[in-house]
C-alpha cells in the first residue's frame, strides 16, 4: 500500500494535483482511491490497510447504497420467515424514514456524523423520540445484514450504540424514557372498578380477561377455548394474532405459558362461552345446515379474529367513556359539548395495571408476587426487561412503617 503525489493539467492549462493511494485489497483486486489533501489519503491508508489485514475491507466500487443494501434486508427477513408485522415495519422504516434521507449514500460512506446527522433529520422532520430509536435499530440491523454480506466494513451504528452506553448519555436516555405513572399510564383501581362495573355484552368478558391476566392484544385475540382450563382455573398462551390476522407463535419462548385466573374470570368465561359466536367448519350436516363449532374466545360475530381497529373504537374507548374514564379533547362538538377522548386508547394500559396488580403489597390490594413470578405471568424473555420497565413499583424495604418496626426490634 502506497502514496504518491498526481499532477496533470487541465484542458485550460491549469494545474492540479491530488493524492492517490494504490493497495491491493484482501481479494487481490487493485485499488486505486484519490485525495484532495495528503492529510485524508494518509487517514484512510492506515484504516485501510487494517480492514485489508482482517479482511473485512470494502471498496467504495464494492459497496452498495443504503437503500440497495435495505431492500436486500427485507427481503432476507422475509425469506427468513418472520412475521409479516415485522417485515412490514422494517419496509416502511426503509421507505419512509430511511431512504428518503440516507438512501443513496454508499454504505462505506456511512460514518458516525452521518448517522447523528440523520437522527437531527428525523427530529426536524418531526419524528418523536420512540420512532427515532426504533428507525436508528433498523439502521443498525441493515448494516449487519449488509456487513454479513461483505458490503461494508463496520457498523457505525453499533458503534455509536457502544459509546453511548457508556456514562451521561445512557442515563439521559433512562430519564428521557420515563417511568410508568399510575393514573397516566397504569389506570387506577377506582379507574378500573368504574370499567368493570361499565362494562356490558361481548366486551365485558373481553375486558375482565385482559384486565386480570395481562394479555397481550395479540394474544387475546388468538386465545382458543381449548387454551382455557376452567377446572385448573388457568389459561395457556400457546398462539397470537397479529395485526394481519394472521396466527402464529407466542412472541418469545418465554411468551408460551399459564396463566392463572382469579374466579372473576372464570365465572365470567363460563357465562360468556354460552353466547360466544361459533366459526364455520365448511361442513354440513344431514339436514344440509353449516356444522359450527366454539374455536377462539373473543372473536368477532362470525367466529373469526376480531381486528385491533374494532377492539380499540367498538369496545375499549366506548366502555371507557361509559364509565367515565376520559380526557377532554379541547374541542366541542355541534352543540357546544365538549368532545371526550377515551383515557386509556390502548389495551396496555390493563397490561401495565395487571403488572402493578401483581407486584402491589397486600395491604394494598395486591397480590405481592416475587420478580420472577411477575416475569413469568407477563411473559417477558428476560427478568431485567421486567425490572426495567416495572422496578419502581416494586416495594421498598425503607418505607416509614418498615423503618419504625425495625426501631423497635432493634431497641427492644
């Protein structure tokens, strides 16, 4: 690998010069790359001749674009058989926030300001902070595709990921995420006996289930009757819907699991399989009349999979507004009445209460469960995953009466 000073003349006899360095990659391919300044040629000799020793080097002629390099991304996620809800957020993440800004910029061209230069893009163009992360990952999981692939060197995203663990940054992001409020983002228990007791019909059933065994939407939406044990009072997550209505696996092995119901539940899944609709098996009897039969719990009126769209705007955010649950929107309608907006838009929320439920001390109507029972109930593939989103609500050994007590003993 070398550097050498080119001088020529242009066609108007002025003179220029540049500086070219000339290697040999690790395939035997020679390379020529050319320099303004000695300063930059003698920078990427040194990178260069590294990559080349470990063989991860690419050319800027070997390299692909961004938005080359995501096609051949979603296509291999697709190949690899994920679900069609992921493939289609990665497809949409590289149509609309990705190629629009980065797309034709060569993947070895890619370096650390320009990946902060395209997370300032997004915030100008208005993207808040949660879909900036989310885009920044799949940025990163482009670029390992493409380094797998040979297209690039390095993943400049993960390297910035590593830097920022480390130290103020980290630490800005925690704050920045914030923790779960009750009463903003976990509905109180006041909340939730007015949504219970507001509750009628097809969506009362659907509620008391997601209130007090934590379900996913997606995995209430793909419970079966025969997931349902009424004699062991439990429920077993064994499939999900997702947003395509199409059934598939748990999200995560550790989503596979057993749920124990309190009687609320189970009373009123007793009551409610007696009027759940039935699907259509395709067959017919003697009689010439379509053989039905009971398949998912919570279906829509002709035994399908109900969509998120119905549960969000036929059953949540009505129940919600009966029972009071409800934030002013600010606007007023035609008669002057102020328009009310459903607190709690998403099924979440009772998520997030059947956490608090779990974790809250029994004197405070709780059920008092150890971390690990808690990981497990929700289903989450890691017990720091719990810890991080549900830790603050945990108990402390250091509350006044627990201090008093130990006063005592220790005096005594």
């Amino acid at each position: 690998m070398s550097i050498r000073k080119r001088t020529w003349k242009t066609g108007r006899g002025v003179e220029k010069e540049a500086w070219v360095v000339d290697y040999v990659d690790q395939g035997g391919t020679r390379r020529l790359k050319t320099f303004d300044r000695k300063k930059d040629a003698d920078t990427f000799e040194s990178t260069a001749s590294v990559e080349v020793r470990d063989g991860t080097h690419v050319a800027d002629s070997a390299s692909a674009t961004v938005q080359a390099a995501g096609e051949l991304w979603v296509a291999a996620a697709e190949a690899a058989g994920l679900e069609r809800s992921t493939t289609a957020e990665y497809a949409a993440h590289l149509r609309l926030h990705i190629a629009p800004f980065i797309g034709a910029t060569l993947l070895s061209r890619l370096s650390p300001p320009t990946v902060r230069g395209l997370e300032d893009k997004l915030r100008e163009a208005g993207r808040s902070p949660v879909m900036i992360r989310k885009i920044m990952g799949s940025v990163g999981a482009l670029l390992a595709d493409a380094q797998e692939r040979g297209l690039v060197a390095r993943n400049v995203v993960r390297d910035i990921k590593r830097r920022r663990c480390r130290g103020k940054e980290r630490q800005a992001q925690g704050r920045l995420k914030g923790r779960l409020k009750v009463g903003v983002d976990i509905p109180t228990r006041v909340e939730i006996k007015a949504i219970v007791e507001a509750a009628t019909g097809r969506v009362r059933p659907f509620i008391i289930t997601a209130i007090f065994t934590g379900l996913r939407a997606s995995e209430l939406r793909g419970l079966r009757w025969i997931d349902v044990d009424f004699e062991n009072r439990s429920l077993h997550v064994r499939q999900r819907a997702d947003r395509f209505n199409a059934i598939g696996r748990p999200k995560s092995e550790a989503a596979e699991r057993s749920i124990p119901m309190p009687p609320l539940v189970v009373n009123t899944l007793r009551e409610w399989k007696l009027a759940c609709p039935k699907r259509d098996t395709g067959k017919n009897d003697e009689q010439g009349k379509a053989i039905t039969e009971l398949h998912l719990v919570f279906p829509n009126g002709k035994g399908k999979i109900e969509s998120l769209r119905n549960i969000a705007q036929r059953m949540l955010e009505p129940c919600e507004l009966k029972a009071g649950v409800a934030i002013d929107s600010g606007e007023n309608d035609e008669q002057g009445q102020p328009i009310m907006w459903a607190k709690y838009p998403g099924l979440h929320a009772f998520r997030h209460f059947y956490a608090s439920w779990c974790i809250n001390r029994r004197q405070d109507g709780g059920l008092e469960l150890p971390a690990m029972v808690v990981k497990e109930r929700l289903g989450h593939s890691t017990i720091a995953m719990t810890l991080d989103v549900y830790g603050h609500l945990f108990p402390r050994g250091d509350d006044a009466d627990e201090l008093a007590a130990g006063e005592r003993a220790l005096f005594a």
